[in-house]
C-alpha cells in the first residue's frame, strides 16, 4: 500500500488555498498549513513534509536540516532568497520556481511609479484634496518623451518593462554586469558600467534579485552618480538600496525623489523618515499582485508539486546542480501517491 504524500504551505498571501487544494488533492496529496509564524511551529511540521510550498516565509539551514522527508521546495514566485539554496542543494532538496509571474503586474506598477514621479500625480491630488487649485505648479514639470530610463537588470520583469516605457518615448539603457552577445533588444543600449549607467539616467528602475552580490547595489556612490533632477524607483528588493544612503540623498536633493514598493524592512518601523518625505512614493510592496497573478501563481507553484507526486521532474528548477548529486531525494517514478 503506498504511503500517502504530505505537502507542506509555509505561508501564503492570498485571500484562500481553494486552488491550491483542489489541485493536490486531486493528485492524492494531503495538504497542511503552517497557520501561526513562529519558528518552532516550522521546527515541528517540516519533519512531516514530502514536499514544502513557500511564499516569503524563512527557511534557512538549521530548519531544512530537519526537513529530512523533504525533496522538493515550490517557491510561490520568482525570488528565492528566503530560501536557503545552497543548504537545500546540499542536502538533495529540488527547489523550483514560478518565473514567469507578475510580469505585467510589476512591470506596469513601475511605469505607473514613473509615470506618477513625471507628472507629480501624488502631491497634486494631495493639493485639490486640501482645497488648493495651482496649476501653475505644473509649469516646472518636463516631458516624458525623449527622457532616458536606466533599468537595472534584464531579467523577465526588466524584458517586459522596456517595451512599455518605449511607447511612451523614453530611451532605455540597461545595466546587466553579465552581458551576452546578441540578446538585448534593438534600440536599446546595454552596458556592464553601473556608474555611466546611473550618470546617464532621468529615471532608474530596480528589476535584479537579491544576493550578497546586488545588496546595496545602490549605496552613497551610487546615488552621487545621479543627476539632482533623477528619481529612483525600485519595485524589485529593498536590499539592494542602501536606505540610510537614499534618505541623506533625499534630504540633500543629491537627486529628485525616489518611488519605491519595497523596503528593506517590511512592514517599515512607523518612524521610517521615507514614509513622510514629500519627494517619496511609497506603495505596500503591492507591485506583483493582482487578481489574475496570483491565482496563475496559486496554479504554476502546485503544479510543481503534481509533477514531482507523478515522479516527474518538475518544471523550472533553479538549482540544477543539485540532479547530479550523490544526495538527490527525488528518484523519477518513485513518487506517486
């Protein structure tokens, strides 16, 4: 009689699990809940696991280590900085991932940053709502068209960024340290000179992962690079803005203004000075969602585990190395419910 398969959420951040259940479910896999977001409460449920699905909650080494039924990680999304790669790949745990979500989402809360920081959408709306009617406020604004869009990073977010902020005029530079030949897009510049990247920029936006490489790739260098008229927008990692960095800049208009959907603490300490200055957007770390992505997202992550319950590899592994390991788990065919 074959034994029953345990998944394992670790979080989510969706209003139900409904698509979630339906799916393992019907591939006979028993699905529990981590409901409190303490660490203890994961030291007891992840020794049960076959199988984990995780969103943003922590799992670093010492809890993977007594993970010990565990051969696969789902990653709810792209980033998998929460998770501990190298640990996982060491002990023969597959970690796979949804790379195609939130592409629009992201990519259109950017430019609607961009868009809101150009025209001053926030402070003018601001204005009318506390009885003020000064359009002669608008005379200083400059035209979107023709201005110069630094994107950080080319990754799927980025690819789908550019092509919108191209419609509206703006030339594109992009920053990628590892550039191959052939692969950025006509009439867009490419260059691995982070510095000349920056000077160059009217507007940047963040669109790379966090590692120990990329944190606080923009630091008080960084930001001294940019011109005083320029406004950073990051919709990517809060860890990669030095913030302390950012608030001096703000304060001593070393640049425009900053619009930004993510922290590096989150939810930010209510005395954050970057929650009360007025040349700062900031939105909830809400760019990634919508209706739509997250039940595309609810789908492409459980849809991993039913490949791996099938013995199938699933889709989207983001260490393969870890398939030409002595201590790989996951042996094709063996899984089935």
């Amino acid at each position: 009689m074959s034994v029953r398969l345990v998944v394992l959420i670790t979080d989510y951040a969706w209003p139900s699990l409904d698509i979630e259940r339906s799916m393992l479910e019907s591939a006979g896999i028993e699905m529990r809940v981590a409901e409190r977001r303490d660490e203890a409460e994961l030291a007891e449920l992840v020794p049960e696991a076959d199988a984990i699905l995780s969103c943003w909650r922590l799992l670093p080494s010492h809890v993977l280590d007594l993970a010990e039924r565990c051969q696969l990680i789902s990653k709810f999304g792209t980033g998998i900085d929460n998770i501990a790669v190298d640990r996982a790949t060491e002990l023969g745990i597959i970690i796979a991932n949804v790379p195609d979500f939130c592409l629009d989402e992201v990519s259109d809360h950017a430019m609607a940053l961009l868009l809101s920081c150009a025209r001053r959408i926030v402070p003018f709306v601001e204005e009318t709502r506390a009885g003020a009617w000064n359009p002669r406020n608008a005379h200083a604004l400059r035209r979107v068209r023709g201005r110069t869009l630094t994107v950080i990073g080319y990754g799927a977010i980025a690819r789908t960024l550019i092509p919108k902020a191209r419609a509206f005029g703006l030339e594109v530079i992009v920053y990628t340290p590892r550039l191959a030949p052939g692969t950025i897009e006509p009439g867009v510049v490419a260059t691995n000179d982070l510095h000349g990247a920056l000077e160059s920029a009217d507007y940047v936006s963040i669109h790379a992962p966090a590692t120990d490489e990329t944190r606080h790739l923009i630091d008080g260098d960084a930001l001294a690079a940019m011109k005083p008229t320029a406004w950073l927008i990051n919709t990517s990692r809060g860890a990669l803005v030095d913030e302390t960095a950012l608030v001096q800049a703000l304060r001593s208009h070393q640049i425009a203004g900053a619009a930004l959907d993510v922290l590096a603490t989150e939810p930010p300490a209510a005395d954050n000075p970057l929650l009360s200055m007025p040349n700062v957007l900031v939105t909830p770390h809400a760019a990634f969602s919508s209706q739509d992505a997250l039940e595309d997202l609810q789908r492409k992550a459980a849809s991993r585990v039913v490949e791996w319950s099938r013995g199938l590899l699933p889709g989207n592994i983001v260490n393969p190395s870890v398939l030409e390991s002595a201590a790989l788990r996951f042996r094709a065919g063996s899984q089935g419910a």
